[in-house]
C-alpha cells in the first residue's frame, strides 16, 4: 500500500469519527500512540513494534487528514535526500543529538 493509498483508507475507515473528535483530541490520541511505541521499542518484541509502528502512522495521518495536508506532498520533502543541504546521505554539520 502506498502513502496515498493509505491516507484514503484512513479518510474512508475512521474519517467521520476522527473529525467529530477534532484535532486536539486526536492529537492526544497520537502522543498516547507514541507513548506506547517508545514502549515497543524499548521493552517488547518485533510483532508489538510494527503494531505501534502502524498505530502511530494511523494517527500521524489521521492529523495531516485534517490539517488539509497531503502525506505524499509532506513526504515528498524527503525524496531527495536531506531537505536541508540537499544531499544523501545528508552532509549538514550538527551536533549530536
């Protein structure tokens, strides 16, 4: 499945109920979700990672959905590399994070 593909499925699943919730709502459902990967990553199995991988792309859509933003275009921003200095693998001189 495709970004597109997949930001449609959303839309038509859960698109009417993400609405009516609203973006603040929704926005705490996708911090929770992110919780619950760092969780994944941290202390749980393959199988539990790509579940919170999923969940926090759902909703990750689910805000970009409703924000009027298309997750191709937002991607897009990526596919040359670093958006920043334009170069893959990226050459900006930063700190370590």
């Amino acid at each position: 499945m495709d970004l597109a593909d997949f930001q449609s499925t959303i839309r038509q699943t859960y698109g009417e109920r993400d609405a009516a919730r609203g973006v603040d709502a929704n926005f705490g459902w996708f911090v929770e979700e992110v919780g619950e990967l760092s969780r994944a990553i941290r202390r749980q199995g393959h199988a539990e990672r790509v579940h919170e991988f999923g969940d926090v792309l759902a909703w990750l859509v689910t805000l970009a959905d409703q924000c009027g933003v298309d997750m191709v275009e937002a991607a897009a921003r990526y596919g040359d590399g670093c958006p920043r200095c334009g170069d893959s693998p990226c050459s900006c001189v930063r700190s370590v994070d």
